[in-house]
C-alpha cells in the first residue's frame, strides 16, 4: 500500500470537505479484571462499556457552508434527541457513522485567521481503510470565506464597535449517553445527557460584577449581544457572505479578572457560561 501523505487526504463532514492542519482518530475499548473466589490474580479482562471512536481535527473554518457550525447549532436546539441519529465523518477514507458532537471550540485573536478544533465520538463499528482523496472541492480554496481576528466583534444593537473586543474562545461541551440492549452490540438509542457552553473575551474595560448569578447582557453588554465572526473580505470591500454568530442573552457571568503588565495595557478577561 502506497504512503499517503497528508496534502492528499480527505477530511469530510456530512461529505463536506474542511481546511483541515490536523486530524486524528483514536479508539478506545473499555475493559476491567474479573476476579474469582481462590484466584490470587484477574483470570480475565470483561468490557464494561461499549467501544468507542474519537475523530478529532483542527481547521480553518469558513463562513458560508461550515458544516460543524450548522451540526452545532443542530444539537444546542434539540428537543428530541431520539430522532437525532448523529453525522458521518471521513478522515483518509477511514469513516464513521452516527458520530456525535462532543465538543466545538473556535478561537479568534489579534491579526490571526481563526481556528477551530472539533471532536466527534461514535459508538458503532468504523468502516474502510487509509485511501487518498479521490476529487477535490471548493472548501478546500476558501480565498475570503475564512473569518480573521480583525473581523471578530461583540455586536451590541447593531454596533460592532462599542465594545472592542482584542481575543475570543468558544467552546461547546455534550455529554452523550449510549443506550443498550440485551442480545445487540450497537446501540439502541443515545442521548444527549447535558451540555455547556462556555465564552470568554478580553475587552481594555472594566465592568463590576454586581451580584451573583449576573448575566452578561444589562451592566456587561447593553442591547442584543452577540458574537459576529466575518469574512476578512469585510476589511477591505465592507461587504460580507454573512457571519458565524453566537447569540447567548442569558449566559451568566462565571468570572472577570483584570490584568496590568509591564510593555501592555490593562485588559479585562470575562468568561461566561450557559447550560443546557
């Protein structure tokens, strides 16, 4: 079999292709010692949960047509997860099926693309073998679909710079549960059990927090609060394919800490949570 090199393999999502700088898949087999009565040492190892794959990869995400970020905003809304029966991913043409959102995480910073990192885990057998990638698409030459740090805003009504916002990190957490039953290896049902959503961003304003359990919009942020992450192309042209956005009005305020160094201005890093 031919080596395949990095420049010539597919990562997919739902069949869309990524800008991906690394990829991963691991995994993993549940097993613990059986004992028995007069046995001084385990006679056996017995499972004692179900095998599991983990795909992981790195990327540059794109505005129009990021199809992690629309699996994203799928599960946040779920609420049935029983008619939810999970994505398809491809990494090298190794694929998985029924693979579920563990977590998203975005990272946006001064005169920097952005970068995201994503984990799917999937409790069913894993299907093909190392391939090269057979055909090329148009996600793979996003030219001024990748959103940048200079185009990363907290948009309060509609103003996009009444807050200058200098770094921001997203990440997105769900905790899924298989279900089995007796006689089949698959599983039966999985259930979303709980998920987080955390956000944090460094703003040269200090804002008191005023009581505990505060949200973040009224003292922090006035308005209708978002996140709006653009295309670079919005720099030059101020025209846009639209915005990777994250509206979460009712995250609470989990800590806000000031920061004075010697060569730097005094920042303020917030960070917010919201449970789902």
């Amino acid at each position: 079999m031919p080596i395949t090199m990095f420049d010539n393999l597919d990562v997919l999502v739902n069949n869309s292709g990524l800008l991906t700088t690394n990829a991963s898949i691991s995994q993993t087999n549940s097993l613990v010692p059986a004992y028995a009565i007069g046995k001084y040492w385990a006679i056996n190892q017995i499972p004692q949960g179900p095998i599991k794959s983990t795909f992981s990869f790195s990327y540059y995400p794109i505005i129009s047509g990021e199809p992690n970020y629309n699996i994203l905003n799928t599960v946040r809304g779920l609420s049935d997860d029983i008619l939810y029966s999970g994505t398809k991913i491809e990494i090298a043409g190794v694929s998985g099926y029924s693979c579920y959102l563990r977590s998203y995480e975005l990272q946006s910073s001064p005169n920097n693309l952005v970068r995201a990192n994503v984990t799917y885990d999937t409790f069913v057998p894993l299907s093909g073998q190392i391939t090269s990638k057979t055909g090329t698409t148009d996600f793979y030459n996003p030219y001024d679909r990748i959103p940048h740090g200079w185009t990363t805003y907290i948009s309060s009504s509609g103003n996009r710079l009444i807050a200058p916002t200098y770094d921001f990190s997203y990440r997105f957490n769900a905790n899924w549960e298989p279900i089995y039953i007796i006689g089949q290896r698959d599983p039966y049902e999985v259930h979303l059990m709980n998920g987080i959503e955390e956000m944090s961003f460094v703003r040269d304003s200090f804002t008191h927090i005023q009581f505990s359990g505060e949200e973040v919009t009224g003292t922090f942020i006035t308005g209708d609060w978002l996140i709006e992450l653009f295309n670079y192309k919005l720099i030059a042209t101020q025209s846009n394919s639209g915005a990777l956005t994250f509206d979460i009005s009712g995250a609470k305020i989990i800590s806000n800490k000031l920061v004075a160094d010697v060569g730097n201005f005094v920042r303020t890093e917030t960070s917010i949570r919201r449970y789902y």
